[in-house]
C-alpha cells in the first residue's frame, strides 16, 4: 500500500511538470477536423470511443436487416460484378449525400441498408426521372411527393431536393415498417405500393399460405427489388469478394446548409461560393429556374469548405443586385408574344424560361419568370415562390374560309352559326351589320380550322346536291339549296379567334 502511494505522488509530480513546461510547441491538425464517429459502449463501465474515417465502416456497423438468400441475389450480385465501371460511378456520385442519409438514419434509429436504396431506386443521381413520372434519387411519385409536403411548382422540384426528399423518404419507410411489421414488405411497399402489398397479403391469407416478401405474389419488379438491395449490401460488405473497389468517402460532412438573406441568381450562389455551376446544381437539384426565392427557400446546400468562403464573398458583395429574375403574376389570358412585350423581354427567351410550348395562350393567374427591374427591392412573397404554377389554353388559328348565305340569312344567323361576332363578319365583308343576305352570296369568314373544314364540307356538299338535281353548280341562285348545320356541332360556336381581326378588305 505505501509503494502504491509513493507511485501515485510520483505520478503528480510529473503531470504536474508537463502542465508546466513551455518550451514544447503545441501541435494543429492538418486540413479540416473530422467528428468522431458514436462511442461505443461495452460491458466496462468507460466508454471505449471507436473512430473511423471510413463511411463504409460505419454503414456496414449499422446493418441490421435480416439477409435474403436466394438464387434472385446472386443473380443481381453476378449483374453488378460484372459492371465495375457502373459502380464506380455510382459510388462516386454518392459521396455528395451518403453522410447526411447515414446520419439520418442513425438518427431515427433504422437500419443502414436503407442508405444504399438510392442506388436501387436512381443510381444516386437527383436528376433521374422513370417513364412513370417518378424523380429524385429517391424516386418519388409527384402524387406521393404531394402527400409527404414536398412541394412541385414551376420554381423548384423538392422531390429531387437532397434534405427535403431524404426527410420525406425515411417518413415514408418508416410508415411503412410500421404497417407490415418487417423491412421486406416495407420495401417491396415503397416499390409496388402499400395498397398492391396490402392485398397480397389478404389474398394468401384466405388461402392459408404464408405472407412474408418471398410468399408473395408481385411483379417481376418488385420480385427483384429486394434482392438487388440484398446484392448491393453484399458488395459493400465485403467488396473484395467481388472483385471490387469502393472509392474511399470520409466519415466528415460533405456539405453544409446555409441561409439567404435575399433572392439570388444560381450564378451569383456559385461565384461567391467559388464552386461551378454544375457542382451546386448537384447540391440543390431542386431548382428549375436561375433564380432562388430566399421566402421560399431559404437554405442552400455548398460544399463543406466553401461554406466560409460564401458567407465572406456575399458579406462582401457590393456589385448590384442580388437577383436578376423575379416573377410576374399574369392579370388576364393572353398572347405569348403579349407576355413578352409587357415584360421586355424576346418573345423566343421567354418562351425558353418559362418552357411554354408553340400554339399557346399564357392562362389568367399563370406565374412568369421575368427580368427584374434594377428599381425592385422586395423579394417574391412566399405564397408566391411557394404555390406558382402556369397554365396554358390553345391559340385558336384562323383561316380565311368562304361561306354561303341560306334562304332568310342575314348576317346575325350567319354569325351565330360560325360563332363569330356579327361586327368582325360585317367588317370583312364590307357590309353593314343591317345587310340583308340573297341565298347562296358568298362571304368571307375568318374561322377556326375545324369550323373552317366543316364550313368547306357544307358548301361542297350543297355543290354535289345541286349537281345531281340540275346539272350544274348554282351557289348564287335565288333558288339554290344549302344544307344545314353539321350535326357534329351541336348547335354550339366555335371558340372566338385571338390575337385581334385580319386587316380590313380594301374596295
């Protein structure tokens, strides 16, 4: 016992000197600091703290789905082995995302399989799209984007968004989980569709047979589903199996949020963050437009070490305007070409921003992006970055068409029938609105191409008819005989021609 206390006062003595002594330099890390991965607690009463700087260590810790083993896995495994270069990039591309989903997923305390979903679902990519209208690397339907709040306007798409659609996502596999009870079924759910499984489920429950994923009846898609996660959680787990090589991805954020004080060009977020375009897209896939909406939103996602960079550079920023972009709500339908006056700006960029399409009318109430006036200092309402959408009606074409006048026409019948106004007819014809009509005089009428082909039809029809009865064609005749309506009309007018009235004959 004395020889134990004559080492402990020893002990102090010396720690004591170090505490002391100043003629040691002290030591800084090199590069940026790297958070510790979660202690992990053992049966000793201290914390054994167990770092690692590979993301990989720490997904393969966190697996906790039970293992598929069937012919289906190996299959997938074989596919993927045999296609290296495809892994690589897709190992790649998700670098940017895996630490926040891993996190995430830590977080809500669910097995880190999921984080390899993307490369299932989109190959980790957020621009990815499927012929069923799905986007986002998690590959989401717009109707249950809608359901999870992620919100789907002519701005900005959050189903491609990385926070917003990763947040959504997990909601969703979680709901799922909790309705089947296993992570199978959740995941042939998030597939399929919890409905499709749900029935499966009931339909070998009235036959007595078992209900787990591989009793099931589905479709060959969802059939592989799991298995392909199944394959690709073997390649992680021991890649050197497999022939292959995972690129090394940091244990470290790759990204970090930061707010805005304003609306601002997508160019101007890149320039001050000194990042390329590309690169930031990558980031914030979400946006549509070249523009942010700061009320909307107000974060953005920028590589970890050009986070400072950006906040100095925007503190800094005295060159003008934030924004060059803002948004004009459209007061009533009208013209592209309309639009584009109003707005001061080529009728062909215009279209270009906005993706309007040829032969359109902009709708009442349809939001547009246009250039902003260096005098406007208010950002675009949140209700409006929020909700804008842009609705479009056809633009009717008129043709130049002849049309004869029946017995007891004038030139309101004549209009009516047409559904044209009884000025504009007057007007071409360079009669008066009083005018009275002999049967068969032939008018000039500028009508819709469907109004325009029956109106032919009619009149060739009446020719052939007074053919066969007389011999030959007699449109002016006080006697000739036209035919009615075509029945397909209905009785109802043609939709009025925009884009004002042809030029006035000239006597």
């Amino acid at each position: 016992m004395k020889l134990l206390s004559t080492l402990l006062l020893t002990s102090a003595l010396i720690l004591t000197g170090c505490a002391t002594t100043s003629s040691v330099d002290p030591m800084y890390p090199n590069g940026p600091l790297k958070p510790l991965s979660q202690g992990k607690v053992g049966s000793s009463e201290v914390a054994e703290l167990e770092a690692t700087g590979d993301l990989w260590v720490r997904i393969r810790k966190g697996f906790a789905m039970p293992d598929l083993e069937q012919d289906l896995v190996q299959n997938q495994e074989q596919w993927y082995a045999a296609r290296p270069d495809y892994i690589q990039r897709m190992t790649e591309r998700s670098s940017k995302y895996l630490f926040h989903i891993v996190e995430e997923l830590e977080r809500r305390n669910m097995p880190t399989e999921l984080a390899l979903l993307p490369f299932i679902e989109s190959a980790f990519n957020p621009q990815a799209v499927s012929s069923a209208k799905a986007a986002g690397m998690w590959q989401f339907m717009p109707a249950t984007g809608t359901y999870f709040d992620l919100k789907q306007n002519v701005f900005r798409d959050d189903r491609r968004d990385v926070l917003a659609s990763t947040r959504a996502a997990l909601d969703y596999l979680q709901k799922l989980y909790n309705m089947f009870g296993d992570w199978h079924l959740a995941l042939a759910a998030y597939n399929w569709g919890e409905g499709s499984v749900g029935r499966a489920i009931k339909r070998n429950e009235k036959l007595g047979l078992p209900v787990s994923y591989l009793d099931l009846q589905m479709p060959a898609e969802t059939r592989n589903y799991v298995p392909k996660l199944q394959a690709v959680k073997n390649i992680v787990a021991e890649p050197e199996k497999f022939n292959t090589e995972l690129p090394i991805i940091e244990n470290h954020p790759y990204f970090q949020a930061l707010d805005l004080p304003h609306d601002i060009d997508v160019e101007l977020v890149a320039k001050l963050a000194d990042v390329s375009v590309k690169d930031f897209k990558a980031l914030n896939p979400s946006f549509h437009k070249p523009v942010i909406f700061a009320r909307a939103t107000p974060q953005v996602l920028l590589p970890w070490d050009n986070a400072k960079v950006f906040r100095r550079n925007l503190q800094a920023y005295s060159e003008g305007q934030f924004a060059s972009w803002t948004v004009w709500t459209v007061p009533t339908t009208i013209t592209v070409a309309e639009a584009a006056q109003r707005a001061g700006l080529g009728e062909a960029d215009l279209r270009a921003i906005n993706n309007i399409p040829p032969r359109m009318l902009i709708k009442a109430g349809s939001t547009l992006m246009v250039p902003r006036d260096a005098n406007v200092k208010t950002d675009v309402p949140g209700h409006v970055a929020d909700n804008g959408q842009i609705s479009f009606a056809p633009e009717v074409v008129t043709v130049r068409t002849t049309v004869k006048a029946r017995k007891r026409d004038t030139l309101v019948s004549v209009a009516s029938r047409y559904g044209i106004s009884v000025s504009n007819l007057a007007d071409w014809n360079d009669l008066k609105s009083t005018a009275s009509l002999r049967p068969g005089q032939s008018l000039i009428a500028y009508l819709p191409s469907r109004a325009a082909r029956s109106a032919r039809a009619e009149s060739s029809d009446s020719a052939a008819r007074n053919t066969r009865g007389g011999g030959k064609v007699a449109t002016t005749s006080k006697n000739a005989r036209t035919s009615a309506p075509p029945a397909s009309r209905g009785g109802k007018s043609e939709p009025k021609a925009r884009g004002g009235t042809p030029a006035k004959k000239r006597k």
